[in-house]
C-alpha cells in the first residue's frame, strides 16, 4: 500500500509539469499539504474529556507542523482554552521556502501588520503561535485573538533542536503531521516521551516505529475515525481524485473559494492518551457457538482453521474472536480499533514480530492451478489446504494458501 501522502491526490503545479512534459496523466508526488478537519479533533479530543474532564487542565499543549491561521488543531484548542484550563498553547508552523509543498505563499494581513513583521523571515523562519492565561485585547475572555506570535530562530522543521526543546517542554503533542515524516516524526514524538495525539493511517500499524509501543500498551488507536473516513482540506487548485473529493462533498465539504476537499478511508489516530473506548470489552461468543451461530460461512460448521506455521488458530475476521479459545489467535489488523488491553494482549504480527515455527525451504507459487515463474508474495501466515484451488496457493511441498496480515493475540487468563 502506498504512503497516503501519494495517494490519488497532487498539487496543481505537479499536475501541470507533468502536462507540459507531455507524461499525459499527473504524476503522483509526495504531498503533505492535508488540514485536517475541526469534526474529527473535536470527537477525538472529545473522547479523552470524557474519560478525563481534567486531561488538559494545567498542561502545555504543542501543536507542531501546524499554523493557526489553516489549522483546527489551534482553533479547537484556543476556542476551549479556558474551559479545559490549558496552562499554555504553543502552535508552530514550518517556514513556507523549506516547503516544496507550499505553493503561491503570501503571508497574512494578521502578519504583516504586525510590528514583528520581517519580509525575510516571513518566508525562511518558521512561527511560534502562543496562548497564555494573558488577556491581551481586554475583552474579558482568553481566546484566538489574543495569540502572540514570534519568528523560530529555525525553519520550524520538528526535528529541529528548538521544536524538540518545545516538545521536551510540553505535556502533550498533538497534531497531523507530514504523511511523508509520519515515521521519523513518530520516533521524535515517542522519543519525547510525552503525551500525544497524531493523525496517521491504518497502514502504519505494523511499522517497526510504532508495533513494538502497541503491543506493549504504550500507544493505541484513537477513539474515533476508525471505521469512518475523514475528510481533508487541501490547497484550492490541488488535483484531487474526482471520486474522494465527491465522497467528501458528499460528507458535507463541498470545495469554496478558499479550499478543495478530499477524504482518506484509511486514516486514524494514534495515541498514549487514555480513552473510554479501549476498556469496553469486545463481546464475543464461544468457540462452540460461533462453530453453530456465526455469520460467516468461513467458521459456522466448520470451525477454525490452524496456521501451518504459527501455532496459533486462524480468526479471519474481528467479530469471530472466540472468547474462551486460549491459545494463540491470528486476528485482522482492523483488531486494534477494538483492542481492550484487559481482555487480550498482543503478542506480535505474521509480519515478521512473531517467530514461525516453520520456515520452508521450498516455495513455489500457484495461482489458480496454475505454477507461476515468479514466486513473489507475501507468505508470512499460511493455511494448509487439501489442493491448489481457485485463488493464490503455494507449493512448499504440500499446497498452502496465504492469509492477510495478521495480528496475534491471546485472551488474558488463557491458558
Ligand atoms: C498534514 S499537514 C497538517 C497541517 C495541520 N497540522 C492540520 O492538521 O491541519 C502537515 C504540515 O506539516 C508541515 N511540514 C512539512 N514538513 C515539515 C517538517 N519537516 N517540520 C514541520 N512541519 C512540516 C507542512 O507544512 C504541512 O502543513
């Protein structure tokens, strides 16, 4: 799966070089101008209020990769600032010549009216955005429009020395940040050792930065987005995929004048910020009554198939997890949105984090009954089957069949 940074999405001025080099159809490119949406950090956010109404009182709050004049990230937080009793907001943006993504930069009237104004800077320095218990205008309440704001001495990059001070300084860290950094600023982040709340894709699950803090119950799924999509505003005149951009209309953002919208079905949050959803247990039915009851053909009457390499049984999908199967269980990565850290713990992936109990010296690929020359694929968990039928299968002496990526997982108190 590809980065969401290039998926079916790329700024007008790619589109056009490619146009004019004659390539016919746009190039994807990386891109990492997504602003993310007020509905979706509001239910996130939401979601930790209500587990904790105090999660942010008397906390500084970092929003990095970010600025206030786009961002809902710095509108949210400074819109709640007295009611969730923030100490301090600091919002940080990245310097627009550092950015290949920032096309047709101009800086605001709110900058340049400013006394702090500098026209060098405005376009090589990054800004920090922050928000005391400081009234500035008088007007009675502490909000957006009593934001002070300076140049950084750097670009505003998070892995500079001066955001890393800031992160170092802060309780938590929340942002969505560039899909192409996703994993260096994942490891600054974590690094940090703070409190955070990121916006990311489901294709990250298994990534060496992030699948060792899952499965020791140091980060998990956000609360929301998960089985729903979320919508992105993107630079007006970004080419955006026709079918995303009518989803996203459809989901009630229409392009305006300012801005174009896309949606992503596969993006999610990741956290260490404690959340009601993930100790609600998952109910499940017993391995005998799923063998009677379940609604998928592939277990009711007959059961769950063994891993010819894992030991370990396959659960092809996340609502036929027996709950009294004690052993270990290869469950969908789609899992993690469920994740109860009381009820299972999660013992590695079919990826790689698990050790086989099997490696097989021979493997050739069949797909349909017929031998492939290549035998390229993916062959982490596999099933043995009786005979190479319709589908992929490998010959490792005896025919297999593959299975998705999996998670194992194994009820807590099982044997
Ligand atoms: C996915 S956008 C999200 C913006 C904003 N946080 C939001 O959610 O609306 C990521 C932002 O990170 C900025 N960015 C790109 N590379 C960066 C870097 N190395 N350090 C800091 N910010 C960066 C880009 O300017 C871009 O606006």
């Amino acid at each position: 799966m590809k980065p969401q940074s290039e998926v079916d999405i790329v700024p007008a001025a790619a589109a056009k070089r490619d146009k004019n080099s004659h390539l016919g159809t746009a190039k994807k490119v990386k891109f990492d101008e997504y602003y993310t949406q007020w509905a979706d950090v509001e239910r996130e956010m939401n979601a930790y209020l209500e587990y904790n109404p105090d999660v942010f009182r008397g906390k500084v709050i970092l929003l990095p990769c970010d600025d206030p004049e786009w961002s809902n990230f710095a509108k949210f937080f400074a819109l709640h600032f007295m009611d969730f009793g923030i100490k301090t907001l600091i919002s940080t943006s990245y310097a627009p010549n550092s950015n290949p993504d920032k096309i047709g930069y101009q800086p605001t009237l709110f900058e340049t009216e400013s006394p702090a104004f500098d026209a060098t800077k405005t376009r090589a320095n990054g800004k920090k955005f922050t928000l005391e218990w400081k009234d500035i205008n008088g007007d009675g309440i502490i909000n957006i429009d009593d934001l002070q704001w300076e140049y950084l001495e750097g670009d505003g990059d998070f892995r500079s020395s001066e955001v890393t001070a800031l992160r170092d300084e802060a309780h938590f860290v929340i942002t969505n940040p560039p899909f192409s950094l996703f994993r260096q600023f994942m490891t600054w982040v974590i690094g940090g050792g703070r409190k955070f709340s990121v916006v990311g894709n489901n294709n990250a699950i298994t990534y060496n930065e992030l699948f060792p803090h899952i499965m020791a119950n140091e980060l998990w799924k956000g609360a929301t987005g998960n089985t729903t999509d979320m919508v992105f505003a993107v630079p007006k005149g970004t080419v955006v995929n026709e079918k995303d951009r009518l989803k996203a209309e459809k989901m009630g953002y229409p392009s305006d004048d300012e801005r174009d919208y896309t949606r992503q079905g596969n993006s999610c949050w990741f956290t260490n910020i404690d959340h009601g959803r993930r100790h609600e247990p998952l109910q499940l039915m017993t391995e005998a009554d799923n063998i009677k009851f379940s609604k998928h053909k592939e277990i009711r009457g007959v059961g769950y198939e063994n891993y010819d390499n894992f030991d370990a049984i396959e659960v092809p999908y996340v609502d036929a997890i027996p709950s009294d199967y004690g052993g270990m269980m290869g469950v969908p990565i789609t899992y993690l949105d469920k994740h109860n850290p009381d009820q299972f713990t999660i013992l590695g992936s079919s990826e790689g984090d698990y050790p086989a109990t099997k490696k097989y010296s021979k493997k050739e690929r069949v797909v349909d009954g017929v031998r492939k020359k290549s035998n390229s694929g993916t062959l982490s968990g596999v099933v043995r089957v009786d005979s190479f039928g319709p589908g992929n299968h490998f010959d490792v002496g005896y025919p297999v069949r593959g299975v998705y990526k999996r998670l194992f997982i194994r009820r807590k108190g099982g044997a």
